[in-house]
C-alpha cells in the first residue's frame, strides 16, 4: 500500500452550503419532515449526527456530573459537587410566571400583510438615500444576513444612488412608503407587536384557555423548582450543583443558519447554588472553566472566544454574564453564542419562593456565629446561583464547522476533523481485500474493538470497494482511525493505521491495536 501524501491544506474560507450537503450526504442532519417539504425551524439528526450529539451530551454529564470540572478544586478549596436531574417538558404554568417567560419573554415583532414574513422590529434597517430625505418615493426594508438584504440594496441603489442604513424605529410611523424586506408594494408592514416566544398547549380533555400550559423554553426551571426536593432527599450540601439536559422550545421567529436558531432544541445547563458572598469567584471558576472544556473537545482556536458582558448589558439581578462564542462560517467575522454564563444572584429561587410561597431558603449548618461548644449556629439564606447554559445543537454544529476541512491535495478532498472524544464513529477495521484470509482476521480485530469501544461509538468493518474509497468515506465521517490488515499482516501480524486528519499511515503490532485506540479516545 502507497503512504498517502502529508496533508498541505490550506485554509480556505469554509462553505456552509458544503458543510449542509455533507451533513446530508453522510447521514449527520436531515430537515424534519423531508419527504413533506420540512417544516421551520426543526432538524432531526440522522445516524451519525445521533451518536455526535449524545457523545457531546455523555461529555458533559461526564465532565460537568460524574466528575465535574475534572477534579480541579472549586474557589472554596474542595472538589467541585454536581448532581444530575431529569425534569418534564411540562411543568404548571406558573412556574413560567415566576421565572418571568409569561410576562417578558417577548420581542416586538413587525408582521408584512403581502408576504406574510413576520421580522424582529429591532432588526429590520431600511436603506434610504445617505443625503436628503426621499421625498415620496419607497424606501427599502430588509433584515441583516437575510437574503433580503442584497435584494432590497440593489432596488435602493437603483433608486437613489448612494444609500445609508437606518432603524426601521427611526422612521416615523405609519410606514406607507416602507417597502417590507420580502414585499415588492410599500405599506405592507403593521405596527411593532408583542410576540411570545414560548408554545403553549393544553393538557387534558378540556380545551379551554383556562388549562393552557407551555413548552419549556429553557431547562433551567425545572432545577429551581425542584431545589428543594433535592436539599430534603439527599445528602448535598452548599456549594453544589444541579444539572438538567433535554429539549427547549422557543417559537423563534426567524429560524435560521442551519440548526443555530432552531425552534425545537437541546440544552445542557447547570445551576451552581452558593453562599452570596462566595458567588463572584464562583462565577469567574465557571466561566473559565466552560471556556477550557469547549476548547477540550475540539473547538481551540481564535475561532472561539469568550465575551464578558458590558455592565449595561447585564439583568438587574446579574453580578456577570459573559457568553462563550464560536465563529460559525454564517456569523464570520463575528461571533454566534454557545453558552451563556450568568451569575443570576438569587433572583429565581425568590421568584419562586414567593410565588409558589414555598420556603426555598437553605439552611446553612456551617455558617453563622461560632457558639460557646464550637459549632456554629448556622444561617439560612436563599443561595446564589451560577448557570452555565449550552446549546447541545450549537455545539455539534461548531464541532461539525470546525472540523470540516478541505485539502485539494487529497484524493477526497473534504474531511471531518472531529475530536475522537465525540467522533460517532471511534475506529474503522479494513481487509485490504475481502480474500486470503484478511476478513476474518479483520473481523478478529473488529470483535476486539467493539467488546472495549462500542459503548462509545461506532466501529466500522468494511470489506468493500476500494481502499481510497473506504478511506474517503471514513474521512467525511470523521472517523480519526481506520485500521487496515493487508497480505504483511498475515505474516507478520502488524496492521496500518491510517491517521485521518494527516492520511499518514503507520505499522503497528495487531495486538497494540486497542491499547493505541484507547489512549487516543482518552
Ligand atoms: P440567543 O441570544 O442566540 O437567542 P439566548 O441568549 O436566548 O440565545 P440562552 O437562553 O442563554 O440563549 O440559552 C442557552 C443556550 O441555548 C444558548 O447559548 C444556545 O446554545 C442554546 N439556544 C438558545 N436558543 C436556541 C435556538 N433557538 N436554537 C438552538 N439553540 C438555542
């Protein structure tokens, strides 16, 4: 067998349209409900997308649950505590009254009579003429890295030549010569309206209003309304965490770039309950170290970032927030969020505490005046709380845009390189020819690979074809192995093993095979 060449890639500004066909092509993300048109804002995750995303999701139970934050100590000097939980969809809709998602989980909205489109207010800019007004005639709406956005400059060129852009809120109302972003007649666009992003449903026999209740648009309540539970039933004690992953809802109004902005989605989140007065270093421990595990699993690079929050930005409850933010091909030379970390002080357990008017105050042995006998008289408080937010989509699809690669140099010149950590598929096991006895040694080999390593992955074992295409295929998966047995094997009981990301091959010993597979998995 001929080494393939090193790799000589050149970075070449990725292609999202690309990444999207070999997305499909390879089975990682289809549109929901394909074979009907799909529907908005909804994506199902074939074979290998299914296995990227639940071994993303395993790391982080695995780092964030089992053993948080790697056994590094916490700011109080001991290992960090986390303990998992698993809440409903469908909680009473009071919970999302307390958290405030009723009353304020709202953006203004401008809907356009003639094409239906419905646009956030404060993103829709109008090009008018950059000197003078425009007198009677139409100017152009659009929506910032929409399509519109080109189509409505080219109409507005036309018009008036040299054009600026202004807030749609800068012009005054009623807006008979704004043309609306996908309109082609002026005067389309309503008025701003309220628009509530959370699904509701109604549970039970009765469809009456009265009996509405809400898909969660976010993990984190369900850990807030089961604080308590978890205090009274089990041995934790403050500081500790709570984690929570599963599906959120929010009826995004604007679905876009691929699974970003998605109506139907995934998160990972933890609440770190602690004393208020050791929150802040708390904050700063978190934040750090979801920056570190993001670059852990395969996202270093000047590709991510982590943005502290200006003071303004900031809730009233909020002592820092700062969002850990990767640069997909879309949002290039800017920056779209992955997680947010926010010190969110004790603002939804009071929120909470007095509106299910539940005690949620924590009793606190260890604190408090020290008493004649050396205990202490212990405090009760309502904890702090520190929330890592992440975005399980997110992560997959920045994995899936960071490791796509292209190298022309390569016979198939597109590849994944996916972390081995969360690669789908760990190991490929390859008969150079599906004859001389190579299958079954191979198959030896894969029985072997798949007893110590199918828990976390697929291993392939594949007999047909060609090599290159074989090789090729694995590529496009991002499997980081593939082990091929050809006629030395036989004799001298050594197997290639071909390093994707570099095509370089290597000889090694058949029975060295899992020990080199089980260190590169980590
Ligand atoms: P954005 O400002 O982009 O709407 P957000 O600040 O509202 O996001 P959070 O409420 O902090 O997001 O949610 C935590 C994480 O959940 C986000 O960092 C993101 O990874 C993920 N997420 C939020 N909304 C969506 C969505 N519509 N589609 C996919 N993932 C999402």
């Amino acid at each position: 067998m001929s080494e393939a060449p090193a790799s000589a890639a050149q970075p070449t500004k990725k292609s999202m349209d690309a990444i999207m066909a070999l997305c499909k092509r390879r089975g990682f993300i289809y549109q929901a409900s394909e074979i009907y048109g799909g529907i908005n804002g909804f994506w199902d995750y074939g074979p290998l997308g299914a296995q990227l995303k639940k071994n993303l999701r395993d790391a982080w139970w695995q780092d964030m649950i089992l053993n948080p934050c790697w056994g590094r100590k916490g700011p109080n000097g001991s290992r960090v505590r986390c303990v998992p939980l698993e809440t409903c969809i469908i909680q009473h809709p009071k919970v999302w009254e307390a958290s405030g998602h009723v009353g304020g989980f709202n953006d203004p909205m401008v809907d356009c009579k003639e094409s239906k489109g419905r646009y956030r207010y404060d993103h829709v800019q109008v090009f008018v003429p950059e000197t003078g007004d425009a007198g009677d005639k139409p100017v152009f709406a659009y929506v910032g890295d929409q399509p519109s956005e080109a189509k409505q400059r080219k109409k507005a060129e036309k018009l008036f030549g040299v054009i600026k852009s202004v807030a749609l809120s800068s012009i005054p109302q009623p807006w008979a010569r704004v043309i609306g972003p996908d309109a082609e007649k002026p005067g389309t666009l309503t008025e701003p309206r309220m628009f509530n992003l959370m699904f509701d449903t109604i549970p039970g026999a009765i469809r009456d209003e009265a009996n509405k209740a809400y898909l969660r648009p976010e993990t984190a309540q369900g850990v807030f309304v089961n604080f308590k539970n978890v205090v009274d039933t089990t041995r934790v004690k403050l500081p500790f965490g709570i984690g929570n992953t599963g599906r959120s809802f929010r009826n995004e109004v604007t679905p876009r770039n691929f699974t970003f902005r998605s109506r139907e989605f995934e998160q990972a989140e933890l609440e770190f309950f602690c004393h208020p007065d050791e929150s802040v270093e708390w904050y700063k421990f978190w934040r750090d170290f979801r920056m570190d595990w993001w670059k852990a699993i395969g996202l270093a690079g000047e590709n991510l970032i982590l943005r502290e929050h200006d003071k303004d930005e900031l809730s009233h409850y909020s002592q820092g927030t700062s969002d850990v933010e990767y640069r997909f091909p879309f949002t290039a030379p800017g920056f779209g969020e992955l997680e947010g970390i926010a010190h969110r002080g004790n603002y939804d357990l009071t929120q909470h505490e007095n509106t299910s008017r539940t005690k949620l105050k924590y009793f606190d042995a260890e604190r408090g005046e020290l008493l004649p006998n050396g205990s202490r008289k212990g405090e009760w408080y309502i904890p702090h709380c520190i929330e890592p937010a992440a975005g399980l989509d997110r992560g997959a699809l920045a994995l899936i845009c960071e490791g796509y690669t292209r190298d022309e140099s390569r016979p198939s010149p597109e590849f994944l390189k996916l972390h081995p950590r969360v690669a789908p598929i760990k190991a490929a096991v390859f008969p150079l020819v599906a004859k001389d006895g190579m299958p079954e040694v191979g198959e030896k080999l894969y029985d072997e690979l798949f007893a110590k390593f199918g828990n976390r992955g697929f291993i392939e074992f594949d007999e047909k074809q060609s090599i290159g295409k074989r090789y090729a295929r694995m590529d496009e998966a991002g499997c980081p192995f593939c082990f091929t047995i050809d006629g030395d094997t036989l004799t001298n009981q050594t197997v290639t093993v071909r390093d994707r990301d570099s095509g370089q091959q290597e000889r090694i010993g058949i029975d060295k095979v899992s020990g080199f597979l089980g260190e590169k998995l980590g």
